[in-house]
C-alpha cells in the first residue's frame, strides 16, 4: 500500500504531539476541577468575572 506522503513519520509526529497536548489540556482542566470540588476555585471565579 503506497504512502500519500513521503514524510509519514513527520506526520505522525504532528498527530503524537498533538494527543500529548490534548492530555496535557484534559490533566490541567481536571486540576481545576478538582480545585472546584475542594472549594479553591472561588477565587477564581470571582476574578473572571471582573475582569
């Protein structure tokens, strides 16, 4: 089966780059979940909305 692209490996690269960046983004958005939960993202909120 022929390759669409001569730099395949370049291009799966680009595709594990971008799940470790996807599951970097989902463990920073379960910190701040869990910070919700424990009641320390009040703060945050309250600067949100000044801001």
């Amino acid at each position: 089966m022929p390759q669409p692209y001569p730099t395949s490996s370049l291009y799966v690269a680009c595709h594990l780059s971008s799940i470790v960046l996807a599951l970097y983004v989902a463990c920073l958005v379960a910190e701040t979940m869990a910070e919700d939960i424990n009641g320390g993202g009040e703060h945050v909120r309250s600067e949100e909305r000044t801001t």
